[in-house]
C-alpha cells in the first residue's frame, strides 16, 4: 500500500510504545509494575461522572457549535482570565477541542505551511528534553524543529540568552510546557518574564511572526512551593501566546478527550476563528455529554484536585528520595507534573544478568521490562540529554514506587 510521506515518516509515540508492550505483558498474565503510563491512577471526580449521566439522559447528544457551546466556552473564558489572569479573553477567544493534543495539532496547522520550493522551512523553538508529541505534531504542519538544549543542572530550563541566540526571522512558535513532561520542573514568575522579555523584543526586530505556544496541562498539580505563571499572562506577550489546556490530568479525566485553546485580545480573537474553521472541517465538534462532565469538574472538583495534588505531592517525595539513594543515579526533584526522570548514563556499557548490552536508554528500559517486568519509557525521544535519562510516572501507589525503585536499584547494581 502505499503511504503519504507524511504518514509513513511519522515516527510512533515511545510513551505509547511502552505503555502497549507493558498492556500485553499484563495481559498474558505477567505481573509488570507500569511506570509508563502518562496518566493519573485516580478516577474522575464523581460530580463530572453524575453530570456526564445526567447530560446523556437530557439527550445531549447532538452536534455542538464547533468551538463549543455558549455554557462552555464562557466558563472556560472565566478560568483563564481569573486562573490564568490572561487579558482580554471573553468566550469568542476559546475553541473547545478534543484533548490538548488535538489543540496542539490544529494551532500548529493554522500557524505553519509546508516550506515553498526553494524556501527554508520556517521553525519551532523546542526546549529540550520535552514530551515526545511535541516535535512530530510540528513537522507535520511543515515546521523544521530547532532544539535548544537543556540540562539537569539547570532545571531542564532555557535561558534567556539562551533563546535570543536562537530566534531568527524563520522562527515562527517558541514552545513553553510548565511544568513539564518529562522533567517535573517548572519556569518561575521571574524567568517567564525574562522569556516573554526577549520574545517581545524580537518581535519587534527580527521576528515579526513569533508566537508563543504555551502548552499549561498539569498547571493544577505543582507542589514544589514554585507558583504556577501562564506567559500569556505578561502583557508584552499576551497577544502573541496561544495558552493550551485540559482537564485530562489536573483533574483525572484523560479518557474524555477534551481541551481547550485561548488568546487574548484581536490576536486571539483571529487565532480561535482561523483554528475553528479546521476544526469544522475535522471533528466537527466534541460531545456535549462529556463537556457537561467538564463543567461540572471545573465548578465543582477543587476539593478532588486539591486531594489529588496532595498525593502527588507525597509520592514526588517519595521517589525523589529513593531515586537519590541510587548510586550514580542523577534526578531532580520533581515540583510540578508526575514524573520522576532520572539520569542513568552511568551505567551504559554494561551488561545486564539475563545477557543484554546496556548502551542506551532504550536498552536499559528493554532489559528492566524483559527481566524485571518493570514499565519505564527510555529518554531518547524527548531529545537533547533525554537519551541518559528515562522516566518514571508516579501516578501510581506509594507501594509500587517503593518495589520499582528497589527492583531498579538491584537492577542496576547488577549490571556488569
Ligand atoms: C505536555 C503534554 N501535552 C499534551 C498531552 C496530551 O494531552 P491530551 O491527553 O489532553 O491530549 C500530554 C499527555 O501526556 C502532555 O504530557
């Protein structure tokens, strides 16, 4: 059969990857303890779940506007201008969306175009390492990627001066995840700020078209005293940021499928109608019965998020000190999200019990799952120093990151 180039140079998920592999060892009955998935181990809260029901009893079940009913976008219009503080948002700035990846995959469409011939495409400004979707949602509305490398020294975090050397007058997006996945960590007021600085002067030089991309899904579950800042939120850039966000992983309702994007002032005006007309001409619109779900969640589920955030917060210290005790293991504390994602360069070029070379990430991830049905994703594809790296959710019970964080330490202290 043949296949576009676009399809057929798509490179698969490693997260799912992992996650799939993990699912069928569990079910030809192996027991694997799942640090794979990228999702919260809670159930929905159960006023999302009751009006959801109550929705599909009232037969809210047609199509819906395509940026989403009135009831909707004004609520999701009011949690960005008073939880994100982003000006000038009213419901004609919202477009409701499957999931933040869908958010993602229509603004980059609406922002790039496949490069004329001749012509060098225009560009992505990617802080590295960062979630595995990210780059390929990109390239496939035309952009060159242009990773700017981070380390676990500073955070996982970007300069300022860092990102002046880096803009071009290719540079189109500039991609802002905090807190991130796959590193926990997050920008401070201050160094969003500096950011949103250098953009703004930029713009008004060398690159006319930058927007910022802010992608702000786990912005609920921070826990490391560093507040949550959306860049949109900073006047010199509110009106060249498009804010993205969920209600998957605040408030454990991934499966839903829902999400958001906004924009502040005429720009963001624009950016939601141009990105609507794709919508129209893709899904339509998402299901109402389950935005009735997210109402209710939004309205009514601060005291399930808060207990949640809690949890996190218990584990985020619980795999912090278990992982540090590992010897030559490197990992920073996580603060925000739910990943631990620690640093076992040191340990490539050995040899595991059961007779695996260990020269990567990938391999190491292999060997834990074959002979210690243990669940972890390799670093490699969330890029720059990613490949030492591989991640751990703790989205899980605190019983199963004290067993995998001894099965990894044995596993390692085996290797030879
Ligand atoms: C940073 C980030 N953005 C987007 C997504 C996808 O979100 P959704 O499930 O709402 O499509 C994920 C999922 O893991 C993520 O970690």
């Amino acid at each position: 059969m043949r296949l576009s180039h676009r399809v057929s140079s798509l490179k698969p998920s490693a997260t799912v990857a992992v996650m799939n592999r993990a699912a069928a060892l569990k079910a030809a009955g192996v027991d694997v303890l799942n640090f794979s998935a990228g999702e919260p181990d809670f159930n929905s809260p159960q006023v999302a779940k009751d009006a959801a029901v109550a929705a599909l009893g009232a037969n809210q079940t047609k199509y819906l506007p395509t940026a989403g009913d009135p009831a909707t976008r004004a609520l999701i219009a009011e949690f960005v201008s008073t939880r994100n503080r982003i000006p000038n948002v009213t419901p004609d700035h919202v477009l409701i969306t499957a999931g933040v990846k869908m958010a993602l995959y229509l603004t980059m469409q609406a922002l790039f175009d496949p490069p004329a011939a001749g012509q060098a495409p225009m560009e992505m400004l990617l802080p590295v390492p960062a979630w595995v979707s990210f780059a390929p949602i990109a390239e496939l509305a035309g952009a060159k990627v242009v990773e700017m490398p981070t380390t676990t020294a500073s955070g996982f975090k970007i300069t300022p001066e860092q990102l002046r050397k880096a803009i071009t007058p290719r540079s189109r997006v500039l991609l802002i995840n905090t807190p991130s996945n796959p590193c926990s960590t997050m920008y401070t007021p201050d160094e969003l700020a500096a950011l949103a600085q250098v953009v703004a002067e930029c713009a008004a030089t060398i690159a006319p078209e930058l927007v910022i991309v802010a992608d702000e899904l786990y912005q609920h579950i921070v826990f490391g005293g560093v507040p949550h800042k959306s860049i949109g939120s900073i006047p010199a850039v509110a009106e060249r940021t498009i804010t993205i966000n969920g209600p998957g992983k605040s408030y454990a309702m991934t499966g839903w499928r829902l999400g958001w994007l906004s924009g502040s002032g005429e720009f963001g005006k624009q950016a939601v109608a141009a990105i609507s007309k794709l919508q129209g001409q893709t899904i339509t619109s998402v299901p109402g019965f389950s935005l009735a779900g997210m109402r209710a969640a939004l309205s009514h589920a601060d005291a399930d998020l808060a207990a949640m955030r809690a949890q996190f917060a218990k584990r985020a210290d619980l795999i912090f000190s278990r992982l540090s005790a590992i010897p030559k293991v490197q990992v920073a504390k996580p603060i925000g999200a739910f990943y631990a994602f620690p640093d076992v360069s040191a340990y490539f070029g050995k040899k595991s019990p059961g007779g695996k070379a260990i020269a990567s990430a990938g391999d190491l991830a292999g060997a834990l799952l074959e002979e210690q049905k243990m669940a972890v994703v390799p670093g490699e594809d969330f890029g720059g120093c990613g490949k030492n790296h591989i991640r751990m959710s703790f989205a899980c019970g605190e019983a199963q990151i004290e067993e995998g964080c001894k099965r990894l330490a044995a596993f390692l202290g085996s290797l030879a």
